[in-house]
C-alpha cells in the first residue's frame, strides 16, 4: 500500500533557489564604477555619497574608491570615499 494517496500530500513540497541577497563588497574594499555593494529587500542600508540606490534597492557604486559602512541619526548608509 503506497503511503501518500495519489501524491496528494506533497504537493506544496517544494523549496524555492535563495535569492543570493546580501553585502557583496564590505567595509574597506576597493571598488569600480558599476560594482554591486548590497543587494537587500527594502532600504535596511541607504545610499550615501558615491553610491545610488536601484529600482530592486541594490546598492551599487557610482566611482571608484573604497567602501564605508556608517551609522547618521539612526540610519545606517553605505558609502564610497
């Protein structure tokens, strides 16, 4: 006797691919134009000065330099000096 009637109880078994979110460059790297420093859901991180926020709220470098994690009134920002 099978022990799930028709597949009935696994259906929703199923696990969905990660979505790979996360710091990509972290405090004191070096980046490029282009580089992805976060990808996130939501703003958790700002952009500050040197980066710019997405539509998908990824966090990527507008020039060259390295990257700072800081804390301002609360909110945490991301930038490139």
């Amino acid at each position: 006797m099978a022990h799930t009637k028709a597949q009935r109880a696994v259906r929703g078994n199923r696990d969905s691919a990660g979505r790979r979110l996360g710091v990509k460059k972290f405090g004191g790297e070096s980046v490029e134009p282009g580089n992805i420093i976060m990808r996130q859901q939501g703003t958790k991180f700002k952009a500050g000065e040197g980066t710019m926020l997405t539509n998908d709220f990824t966090i990527m470098a507008l020039k060259k330099g390295t990257v700072a994690f800081k804390t301002r009134q609360g909110q945490k920002y991301i930038f490139v000096k």
